[in-house]
C-alpha cells in the first residue's frame, strides 16, 4: 500500500486529467462575459451595430485571456510529458496553478469593465505573474526530487526554467506600459500573447521568447 506522499505514476495522471477539467471550465466562462445586446434596446441596425461596438473591449480581453489558457495550457502540457510522476506536494503545486487559471475569468472581466484603469492591468498582470510562480515551482521540485521522466537533458531543463522566466519579463514589461496607458499595456500582452502562441520559427524571435 501507497502512503500519501510516496511518488507515482497514477498521481500525475490524475492531474494532468483534472487540469483538462479546469482549463475547459476557464475557456467557458471568459466567453460567457460576452453577453449578446437587450433585445428591447435595439431598436435598428444602427442600434445593433453600436451595441457590438461597444462589446470591443470584451472581444479584445476574450482574445487577450483565450491565447493565455491557451498558452498555459501548451505549456503545463509540455511539463506533464517530462514528468513521470508526482507526489502529494508536486500535486499540490499543480493545483495552485489551476487555482490562478480558475481566477483569470474573473481578472478578464474586470479589465474589460475597467480597461482605462491601471489596477485592472495590474491585477491582470498579477494573475499572470502567479501562473508562472507556480509553473516555475511545479518545474523545480518535480526536478529536484527525480521526478522527471528518463532522457530529459540538462539542455531541455534550461530550456522550460527560461522560457517560462522570459515570459514573465515580458508581460511585466507589457504591465509596467500601463504607466503611458493601460490600452498599451494590454496591446502589447497581447502581441506577446500572440507570438507565444504562432511560435514563429524566426531565430531572433525565439531567442527571446525561449
């Protein structure tokens, strides 16, 4: 019999099912903050048309929170193909991290309500930072305890540590614009957000981005 704690192979499968679960639900819900307009307010096409125009701030964070699940998604992943088991703790990790993504529903809506404001950026930003604290976490006590599947080189290591370490600079590079203005703040996330998720292939691109 198992104790608690003891590693195993069936731990981590029972993660990286649950983590499919939550990122499903998160998917769902950032696109449900997208409300279609009153019907008794719209009275013409004129109507309707400033109606959706006025939905743009939602389609931009929607777009803005879609490609991060996405992101994070691509990214936890990757980390489960090299982990070969997992522990309680490790386990634990892995549900603070789902805890943040379970938030960014929440941190969508409110910069799309209050997208002129710079604490909707930064909270925005903190979700984000968080996500990365326990991805990072998660990526080093999996191996500093010899979690770590058989043939993964120092070289793959260094590379999920500083592709997760780039990112964050850049989005707190994109947070800290929001001292100009917080549109670009979230325009440059999102460029960032767009580039992680195309991976071009360009040398220079990659450098960067990990």
């Amino acid at each position: 019999m198992k104790r608690p704690l003891e590693a195993s192979a069936e731990g981590r499968g029972r993660i990286v099912g649950i983590t499919d679960g939550v990122f499903a639900i998160a998917l769902t819900l950032i696109v449900l903050e997208i409300r279609v307009p009153a019907h008794e307010a719209i009275h013409s096409e004129r109507d309707l048309l400033a109606a959706i125009a006025a939905l743009a701030p939602r389609f931009l964070t929607y777009a803005l929170s879609f490609l991060t699940l996405t992101i994070f998604w691509f990214g936890q992943q990757a980390q489960h193909g090299l982990i070969a088991k997992s522990d309680r703790r490790l386990a634990t990790l892995n549900l603070c991290f789902l805890a943040f993504i379970a938030l960014l529903p929440f941190s969508t809506d409110l910069l799309a309500d209050f997208l002129e404001f710079r604490t909707a950026v930064l909270v925005y930003w903190l979700n984000l930072l968080m996500l990365g604290v326990t991805l990072f976490a998660s990526w080093r006590y999996a191996e500093k305890n010899g979690f770590l599947a058989e043939g993964v080189d120092a070289e793959t290591k260094r590379t999920v540590y500083l592709r997760i370490v780039k990112a964050q600079i850049l989005w707190a590079i994109g947070a800290a614009l929001c001292l100009i203005t917080p549109l670009l703040s979230v325009g440059f996330i999102l460029v960032v957000q767009l580039i992680y998720a195309a991976t071009p292939g360009a040398k220079w691109v990659r450098r960067i981005i990990g």
